[in-house]
C-alpha cells in the first residue's frame, strides 16, 4: 500500500523557492505520464491513492482528504526553482501529451502560480542566447545589437516549445549549424514555436516545411515565421509523418521529440531520405538513447554523430 508514492529528493527548503509543476491523468494512464515527467526531472512526486486497502492499515491513522481521494486518477509533479521561468516546461507538457493522446485527458496546474498570467511573467527570464558558433536567439520583444558573424532569430514562443533554452533545442541547434547546406529541403517533425524550421532557413536552407500535431503550435509557429519576414518557411498541422508533403525527398529532416516517439517514427521516416539526406533527432533522455539508436539502426539508417548536454542526447543520422 501507499499513500503518497513520493520519489522527489530535490532539497526543497525553506530558503528555496519552487514551482510545482503537477499534471493529473486518468489512473490507467499513470506510466505514460510518468514517462513524459521524467524526461523534465528524474525526481517525481506520483501520488496514486487506488491502492488503499482499510483491511491492512489501520483507518484512523489516515488523513480524511486521503480516504476520501479520487481513485480512479493519478498525479505527477515536478518542481522547478522559483527563480527560473515554466514556458519551456509547459509547453514540452502540452506537447508531449498531444503526442501521446492524452491532451484531452490531462490537467496541468501550476502551484502558486497563476498560468493566466505567467505567458507574460516568464518573458523577464528570457533574455539573447547564443548557441553554437553563429546562431543567437532574441525575443521578439528584446532589443539586441548584432554583432558581425552572427545570425539572430528572434522568436515569441508563446505557449509553444521552443525558446533555444531547454538542452534538447540547444542541441539540435547546434547540429544544424553543421548540417545545414544552401538551398537545401529542410522537414520539421514535432515544430513547437517553428524555431528550427526558421534556423535552418536563416542558415540558407531551400524550403523548409514545418509540422506539429497541435494546431496552436502551428499558430505560433507561423505568427513567429511571419515575423521574420522569411518566405521559404510553412507550417501545417500533422501527427507526426502522416501529413507530410511527399512529393520529394528532404536533404535535411529534424525531430525534437523524445526517445519513444523518435521509435515510433523510425520505420517510416526513411521512406522521405535520400542517401544524402542528414536527420537529426533530439529531446533524448540519455537512459533512452540506446533504444533510439537500435530502433534507428533495425530500419536501415546509422548514427554518424552524437551530442550530449546534461542528460539529453542528439543525434545525427544517415542512411547504410
């Protein structure tokens, strides 16, 4: 039996701050849920009170709140320093359980923090950040002086993923510097706020073509592609490959998902390459990369390089 399955070991105390981040699910979908919280933090606090049996504990000794807790749901929570802004969070949350079909399903709810208004709190902690040899990532609202060499792409994320902060973007970032060839027919799987789709343009791809399954993704997405004044850049909505333009092979194709996702697509997504053609996966846990490259490897493609940062992983992928 338990009560509160709490596994967070984070020092909380009382000189620190949080932010709980906690998302609630039907109960069968628990593991799922866990899954996706633990590619934010390996420390959870899961609170699943189905498995409470009177006959084996003593009642009394239980609080009211407990024995009267919805049974058929489940609840994991992350915390986050007080001092550091949730979008990225947030908005990984919406979009990693769009993913997974359990948007509809969830509840997110933010401990001491009103969401309503925290689209626009969060904006004080986003500030320039340069990435990789070149690339330099603005707010939208932000003034920022360029300096020569650099290529500045300024973006609102808005409540979608993508403001170059989290490790996994930073790391498929910098692959793209490499990558990225002129002219070249860049695909986007899983876009979030389109920030690779419009890296990729500034660093001279061709067409890039954007998709993400969630329709206000794609809003931002394009508000940010307008605002950028780049012609060469779309954005659609598509569950992962289903959409997808097909009428040609990609040279370039990015995937800032996760570990099982990135699995999921791995049969598939050789049918769009080339034998040229550089894919480059990202939003790895690095406990998972193994399972992604051997999912990768069973349908024909080979990693030609990897790149680690904390506790993620991408990967630079070709075809044997």
């Amino acid at each position: 039996m338990s009560l509160d399955k709490d596994y967070c070991c984070e020092d909380r105390s009382e000189f620190q701050e949080w932010t709980q981040i906690k998302v609630t699910v039907p109960l069968e979908h628990l593991d799922a849920l866990v899954a996706i919280m633990s590619m934010i933090s390996n420390q959870l606090q899961i609170e699943d009170y189905s498995d409470i049996d009177l006959k084996s504990c003593y009642g009394d000794l239980i609080d009211e709140s407990i024995l009267n807790a919805d049974k058929t749901i489940a609840s994991v929570s992350v915390y986050i320093p007080g001092e550091r802004p949730c979008n990225d969070e947030l908005a990984f949350l919406r979009d990693r359980l769009a993913l997974s079909g359990l948007a509809d399903r969830a509840t997110i709810s933010l401990n001491g923090v009103n969401e309503e208004d925290w689209a626009n709190a969060w904006k004080a902690y986003y500030k320039p950040l340069h990435i990789g040899e070149r690339m330099v990532i603005v707010p939208a609202w932000e003034r920022y002086d360029e300096k020569p060499g650099e290529i500045v792409v300024r973006m609102d994320p808005g409540m979608a993923f993508g403001t170059g902060s989290h490790e996994t973007t930073r790391l498929v970032i910098g692959l793209l510097e490499k990558y990225t060839k002129p002219g070249c027919r860049m695909l986007d799987v899983g876009c979030g706020s389109g920030i690779l789709a419009i890296c990729a343009s500034k660093l001279g791809a061709g067409q890039c073509r954007a998709y993400d399954i969630d329709p206000v993704a794609v809003r931002v997405a394009n508000d940010n592609i307008k605002d950028s004044g780049l012609t060469n850049v779309t954005c659609e909505v598509s569950d992962l490959l289903r959409d997808v333009d097909r009428s040609y092979a990609y040279d370039l194709i990015t995937a800032n998902i996760v570990a099982d996702i990135i699995i999921r697509m791995a049969p598939d997504v050789g049918s769009l390459m080339h034998a040229g053609t550089v894919l480059l996966v990202s939003g790895i846990i690095l406990e998972r990369s193994g399972d992604v490259v051997e999912a990768l490897e069973a349908n024909g493609l080979r990693v030609v390089e990897r790149a680690v940062d904390n506790d993620w992983c991408a990967l630079a992928v070709m075809k044997k």
